[in-house]
C-alpha cells in the first residue's frame, strides 16, 4: 500500500521536474517587468544557497509575524560582511520561513548592474536598482523591497568596526514608503560580519578594477578561490515591530525634515535590535569560540 | 466635419497600414500618402491594399510638403516616415537628414497651415536610451540616465525636441507623440526581426536583456485612434508584460552564442558593412540592459489596450515565419512520455 503511494509521489514528482524541464527549454515561463523570474529563483538559485542558509550559517529568525502576509512593506536592514551574502540570506529567510513565502525585492547598487552575468542574475532573482522610481513602483504593487542604507560603507567596513552602524544615506528609502503608505519593518542581521573579516584592503587594484574595495582577509587572497568560502558563523535575522507610515500624507516624503527625523528613528531602531541579537547569539562560532 | 489625412512614411509597412485603415474609415474624405519611394505594390511581398489612398511622391526634406499641406487643406497629419536604420543607399548622413531635417519641413509647414488640427509623430522608446543607471521600467517623464548620443534613439530625441517646440506654438493643434517598443508581427521588417530570423542568434556574454514588442496590428490601432480622436501628450506604446531575450531565443527555437560585448559589436559592423542585419551601439546596449517602458497612460488615454501581449506578438511573428520547429519542446515530450508513460 506505501510502496504504491511512495511510487505515485515519485512518478508525480518525475512529472513535475520533466515538466520544469520542459518550460524551461521552450521558454514557456513567466517573468514580471523587472525580469523576476519566481520559478527558477525557486527551484534553481534559492535551492543552491538553502544549504549555506540552513546547515552552514544555521540561520535563526524571530519576528517572523512582523512583516506583513499580503500587502508591501519596506525591509530596513544592517549591512555587513564584504560579499552582500546578508541580502540572500534574507531572501531566503523570508521565502522558507514565512508564512505566506514573500518574495524579497532587493535595491541594489548601479555597481551591481554594470557587471555581466551578476546584473542579470540579480534582475532574475527579483532585485533592482536602488531608485526612486523603482522603489516606488514595487511598494505600490505591493511587494516586499528590502534596502541596506548603509550601502558600501556598511558592507565594506573592516572586521574592527563590526555591529557598528553607519551612516544611512539620504533617507530616500524613507520617502518612498511614505509614498506608498506602506510600513517600514526594521531588520537585523547578525552573523554576516564574521563570514569574510575584512582586515585589508587593496585600494590600488580596487581603483583599477573600479570596484568600491578589495577586501583581504585571513584567508583572501592568499587562498585563492578557497578564500571565498565564508567562515561558517552563526546567523539570527531579527524583524522589529514596523513603523507605520500610513498616517502621514503622501506630500509629507517631499518634507526633508520629517523624513530625516523618521531615517534617525528608524537608524536607531535597527541599532537597538542589533545589539539585543547579538548579545542573544553570543559567540559567533558556537561551540569552538 | 470632413477630414483630410495626410500619411508620411507610407512606402513602409506600418505606414502603409495605417494610410490603408485610414482610407476606409467613412469619417475621412481624402487620405494623402507621401513618402520618397511609392508604397510596394500588393503583387510584391508586404503589399497593403491601399484603397483610396492618393500617393504623393515629396521628399520631406524639400519645402514641397508645404505645398501638399495648402493645396489639400489637410487637417490631421500622422508622421510615421521615420527610419531605424540607414538606407541602402546612402549612409547615416542620409538617415539623419531624412528623419531630422524632414521633420523640421514637415512641422515647419504644419505651423504655417491654417487647417491643420491634430498632428501625430512617431517615436520609439529607445529615446530612454539603454544603461545600468535607469529605473527597470520607464514612464513617460522619465529622464534617461545616458539620453542617446547617436542613431537612430539620438535622431528620435531631437524629432521629439521638435515637435515639442511645434505644440508649444500652435497650441491649437493637439499633438500626439507615440513612442512605440519595437514592431513585432508578420509583416514587420526591422533590424530586430531580421535578427531573429537568423539561424544562431549572437547574444551578449553574461546579459539577458527584458524586451518589449508591440503587435504590428496593435501599432496600427493606435496610430488609427490617435488620428481621428484628440489625445494630445506623449504616450508609451508596448504590448503587456516582458520577455527576456533568452526566452525568445527558446521560443523561437533558436541556438544563442553567448559572445563578449566587444565581439559582439565587431559582429554587428562586419555584418552591417555585409549588407547583413547590423547592430548599431544603441541597439547593443539593448541587448545588454534591455528597455521596458509603462503603459497606463496610454490605456487611461484611450481606454482600450493592445491586443496583443509582448509575449503574444513574438508567437505571432514566430508563427508566421515558422520558425518554431518545435524540438526542444518535443525532445522533452518524448523523454516525458518514455519515463512516466
């Protein structure tokens, strides 16, 4: 009796993968007009990185409930740790471990769409640029968009200035969900900081290859690619109770002084979550250290 | 009230469609249809009956057009007579001239007419030009990152310059300037179907750019409403939803070679100093970055969208040419069937 049902689930999902398949090499699929394209970030690239997600950084996230199930909001989150691995964990985070399997709609630097292959894999798994055009149009379709205000000075800050926050851009993020009315949920990531301790950087080459940085760490460059592995640390992704911004007037995103004021709320926010977290995690590489 | 029609650009397949939809409306008395060369004929491929269509033969580069515009007491002129890629013969001089110095005649004489009451432009969209600095999708007042330096894009930027420079004179007149995505149908002859109709289609390594077409039949419903109802303002026409090239290559059954962008550029000059389809910078950055542009103003305009979806116009175009042969869908049929079957 379970030999045949465990057979018709097989069969089943035989079918499903030949028929993925087939999609797939006739071009019969979807994408949305940012070039999202939900199936194979699904079955494909979030498949890849749920290893990394689960067993290697043995991600936690609390406050699941924080974000909301339907309708758009906009993710602030602390960025760290030299490769932004913290916004595919996120993503991940948000697609496996929510309820509703919201998919993250990441703002992304230029940088990122300058480059072959990253720019279009980034497009595909359902990230932008970082503008205010953009930004408006998925909050308005009700999406979740995340943002890393810090941008390259977060990510790129060397291993000693690590859980520090800086600085928050101009607080557009903050303008646009105004805009749309939509919550701003703040968001820490604790554990991206100690995957790649940046305690160098080769600014000389960074320049030539008009990169931001050039990071060196223990192990890059002097083990070539096996330096890219991250360190395995261990990862809690925190969502904090969102601000709401419904009550303010839509005109009020033209208003600098209120937006600067809800970008310092919201900068503190985050700094408090981020040092609650990391406190509750304790060690970064439990049990060793 | 009884219109006169004048139709620039008629020698060409759309043009030559929206002169012929013109014709048989009863609502329009006379349809004028100019262009350098006469519109082929229907025995010959991509002929359009033409109806009562009168053709006029006027260089719009010469003050002639005048002439045809007071002589005919034309009311409504559609100016679709600009072309995407240089003529056979002749260069980028002579395209130039042909679409900017023409326009410069036409609207010159629109502005002197005193019976002119509705003047409709074609545009395109690669006026948003193509670059990793702009937004994913582009309204109608939004600012290119890098606005186009060269071609065709830089030939349709300055077009729109003028023809804004027209309807801020003659604020009478209700002028319409369509930016279209690019023509995709049976009929259509661009730079980009000639591109997929070959056998292995070069792509640029490491880019999948998201595409827009807009259905020949669509295109041509647009132009048509625009003429006989007062829509003045600037409107983005593309069919609904996007496609990525890679998609299209798939649909299409096409192989795609994945080449460099250098190599890909080199590419498109030797085949264009072939006599091959060549590819033009703008057009290359397209293939890198891709362009979709927002369509609600023109559906809120005119309170009907196209028929056709992006994705529904490329099948259509596929289907035609017969390009799908279908063997990678039925390699997958076959393997699907041998296991489950």
């Amino acid at each position: 009796m379970s030999d045949t049902a465990d057979g018709g689930e097989a069969d089943h999902q035989l079918a499903e993968t030949l028929a993925f398949l087939r999609r797939r090499l006739t071009g019969e699929y979807e994408v949305d007009e940012f070039g999202f394209d939900a199936e194979l970030t699904d079955k494909v690239l979030l498949e890849l990185i749920r290893p990394l997600y689960r067993h290697w950084f043995r991600t936690e996230t609390f406050g699941m409930r924080n974000v909301p199930g339907e309708s758009g909001a906009l993710i602030v989150a602390n960025h760290s740790g030299t490769l932004p691995l913290d916004g595919l964990m996120l993503q991940v985070a948000l697609y496996d471990d929510h309820p509703e399997r919201r998919a993250l709609r990441l703002l992304g630097a230029d940088l990122v769409y300058r480059f072959p292959v990253l720019g279009h894999l980034s497009r595909k798994t359902g990230h932008t640029l970082a503008c205010r055009d953009d930004a408006d149009r998925l909050l308005r379709k009700g999406q979740i968009v995340g943002v890393f205000p810090e941008g390259f000075k977060g990510v790129g800050k060397p291993f000693s200035e690590r859980y520090r926050l800086q600085r928050f851009g101009r607080g557009g993020f903050v303008a646009s969900a105004i805009r749309a009315g939509v919550p701003i949920v703040p968001c820490a990531i604790v554990g991206a900081e100690e995957i790649y301790p940046k305690i160098g950087d080769l600014r000389f080459l960074a320049r030539a290859f008009g990169l931001p940085y050039l990071p060196i760490t223990p192990l890059f460059p002097w083990f070539g690619p096996l330096g890219l592995v991250p360190l395995p640390s261990k990862w809690m992704i925190g969502f904090g109770e969102p601000i709401r911004t419904d009550e303010l007037d839509p005109a009020d995103a033209d208003d600098p002084m209120l937006v600067f004021n809800l970008t310092d709320q919201v900068r503190e926010v985050v700094k408090q979550q981020l040092d609650e977290l990391r406190l509750r995690r304790g060690h970064a590489f439990p049990p060793f250290l | 009230m009884t219109h006169t029609v004048l139709v620039t650009g008629v020698s060409r397949h759309i043009g030559a469609r929206v002169a012929s939809v013109l014709a048989d409306d009863p609502g329009i008395d006379r349809v004028i249809g100019v262009d350098t060369v006469p519109p082929p004929s229907l025995s010959r491929d991509g002929g359009v009956p033409l109806g009562r269509m009168e053709f006029v033969r006027v260089d719009l580069r010469s003050p002639d057009i005048a002439q045809v515009i007071a002589a005919a007491d034309i009311d409504i002129v559609v100016h679709m007579s600009l072309v995407s890629a240089p003529p056979r013969s002749g260069g980028r001089a002579l395209m130039k001239e042909h679409n900017v110095i023409g326009t410069m005649q036409l609207l010159g004489a629109c502005q002197r007419s005193a019976t002119v009451r509705r003047v409709v432009v074609r545009s395109t969209t690669a006026v948003y030009g193509s670059s990793p600095h702009d937004p994913a999708v582009f309204t109608e007042d939004a600012e290119p990152g890098e606005p186009p330096s060269h071609g065709y894009a830089k030939d349709a930027s300055e077009v729109e310059g003028y023809v804004r420079g027209f309807a801020r004179r003659r604020r009478d007149v209700a002028v319409s300037t369509l930016r279209f995505a690019n023509f995709m149908g049976p009929g259509v002859d661009s730079p980009l179907t000639r591109y997929f109709t070959q056998p292995v289609l070069p792509t640029v390594f490491g880019f999948d750019p998201r595409l827009q077409f807009v259905h020949e039949d669509d295109a041509v419903e647009v132009l048509r409403r625009m003429a006989v109802e007062d829509h003045p303002g600037t409107f983005n026409v593309a069919g609904d939803g996007v496609l990525l090239l890679s998609q299209c290559a798939r649909r299409a059954d096409l192989l795609s070679m994945p080449v460099p962008s250098p190599v890909f550029r080199l590419m498109g000059e030797l085949a264009r100093s072939a006599g091959l389809v060549g590819f033009s910078p703008e057009q290359l950055r397209l293939m890198c970055h891709g362009r979709v542009v927002d369509t609600t103003a023109l559906s809120t305009a005119l309170g009907w969208k196209p028929k056709f979806s992006t994705a529904a116009a490329f099948q259509d175009f596929i289907h035609a040419r017969d390009l799908a042969g279908g063997l990678p869908s039925a390699l997958a049929d076959m393997v699907s069937r041998s296991v489950t079957g």
